[in-house]
C-alpha cells in the first residue's frame, strides 16, 4: 500500500457500517492518517469522531482512492449523489486517476463503469469474519485497472483478511454463493449441530459451545494443516466407528450434504446473476 500517495491525497469511504468501519479500522492500524479519510454515511458511528476522522464533509477534488462500501440496494442513490458533489471522483484529475474499489456485492464493473467512465474500477467480494480480520476477498478490475491498481486494492483489501484474484467476473457470481454467502451456511451448520446435541441430551448452553468449538477448530486445522479436506476427514474417521457411522448418513449420494450443499450454492449463485442484471 503506498501510504505517502493515501496519506496526501486522501481517501473516501462512502458507507461505514460493518464491512466499511472493520476495513477503515485495519486501514488506520496499517498507517492510514485519520485526517487523509473522508466518510460517507448518514449515520456515521460514534467512533469516527474519537479517531479525528471527518465525517459526511467535502470530499478532497482529487482522492487517491474511492471505496463503496454501501449495500447493493443504494447503489442507485448513492452514485447520482457522489457526481452532484462536483467532484471528478475517478476521473483522473489533479495528481493522477482515483482507483475506485466497490465492496457492494451484485454490482458489476459495467454498472460502476457508467458512474465512473474514465476510472480504474475494482469489485472485490469480502465476507463477514473480515470483521475479525479474518475475512477472505475476492477482486477483479475493469479494462483501466492496472497493476498497479489491482495491487492497491489488494493491499487495502488485506487489511481484513486474504485476497484472491478472479480471472473472469463472471466468477464473482460463484465466489459469492461460495465464501460471500458461506458464513451463513456455517453458522447455521453449528445451529444444526447443537440441535442435535440436545436430542441427544446435551444442555443448551453445552450444546452450543461445542458446537461452535467444533466448527471453529476444524476450521482453524483446516487451514492450518493446507491439507486435501478429504484426508482430514479420513484422519478422524476409524473404521465401523462413530464417525464412520455418522459420516455414512451425512455422506448419502442421494440426501448427503454434498448434493444438498451443491443446491444452496447454485441458489445462492443464481440469485447473484439476478441481482448483477
């Protein structure tokens, strides 16, 4: 991240909720000045001010970068607003182009590149743990988006977790069914897992810690390990054991978790496509 270029022309965020303030939050631990930030937002949390950061002022004529960090569905509102400001936001005026980063899931290049025709454009797709830092993100840019632009927005990406890089943006359809959409698939897997422990008479409160330990280390192990899952599984599978015998039903060709989680991302995918028409 080039710190100096941030830190002199400045850097907007249009939108500080919860993926806007966690990744405004890693920008400042990573050297961002708080006076170099501009927010955007109706309601701008209480934070902001204690930080010295401005809120819902003059944007700089010439920012480094501009982040959308607003839900998909004020989209609309938001761009006719940012070009009634005056400013040639992504315009390249001044000292050099602004990158423009949209975090705004379902909103592609085409439609960010009528707001911003001029611009380097990169969509990214993060998820919620990057809430924690532990996010993972997904980006692609426009035709304008260079090296050197995708490598910005990388690194401002990183703040809250990893990043990948798309080959395509038809892919983002896919990323967001998969790990945009995916944390809701785990949470409510550890919901269906203390469910089950207390049918099986576990109280509620044991239930739920285990369930979220689980889910949490196998994770973490997961990861940690950059082992094929398969082997993992095997590992902890002992043959005609407990496992074994609770894999054989979640393992099922035909009502197994594979095909039923091959449904909720085609669902969720397809839904992604609709939203981008």
């Amino acid at each position: 991240m080039d710190l100096a270029e941030l830190n002199t022309r400045g850097l907007v965020l249009v939108g500080c909720g919860r993926m806007g303030g966690a990744l405004l939050k890693g920008w400042l631990a990573r050297g961002v000045r708080p006076e170099a930030v501009r927010v955007i937002d109706p309601n701008p949390p209480e934070w902001l001010a204690t930080q010295g950061i401005e809120a819902n002022g003059a944007p700089p004529p010439d920012p480094a970068v501009l982040v959308l960090a607003v839900k998909p569905q004020m989209m609309d509102d938001v761009l006719p607003s940012l070009a009634a400001t005056g400013q040639e936001m992504g315009q390249g005026a001044g000292q050099g182009a602004t990158l423009v980063v949209s975090v705004a899931a379902g909103v592609t290049l085409a439609a960010l590149g009528r707001a911003f025709p001029e611009a380097a454009i990169v969509r990214t797709m993060p998820n919620t743990p990057a809430a924690i830092g532990q996010g993972i993100t997904a980006i692609i840019g426009n035709t304008r988006a260079d090296a050197a632009a995708l490598d910005l927005a990388e690194a401002l990406m990183a703040a809250v977790g990893r990043v990948v890089r798309l080959e395509d943006e038809a892919q983002m359809d896919a990323v967001t069914a998969v790990s945009g959409s995916g944390p809701a698939y785990v949470f409510h897997l550890i919901e269906a897992l203390a469910a089950a422990g207390r049918a099986e008479g576990l109280p509620r409160d044991l239930a739920l810690d285990l369930a979220r330990a689980t889910v949490a280390g196998a994770g973490a192990l997961a990861v940690a390990e950059d082992e094929d899952p398969a082997v993992l599984r095997e590992n902890v599978t002992s043959p005609n054991g407990t496992t074994a015998a609770g894999l054989s039903v979640l393992m099922d060709e035909g009502g197994g978790l594979t095909p039923l989680v091959t449904r909720t991302v085609a669902a969720a995918a397809g839904r992604s496509r609709e939203l981008g028409q």
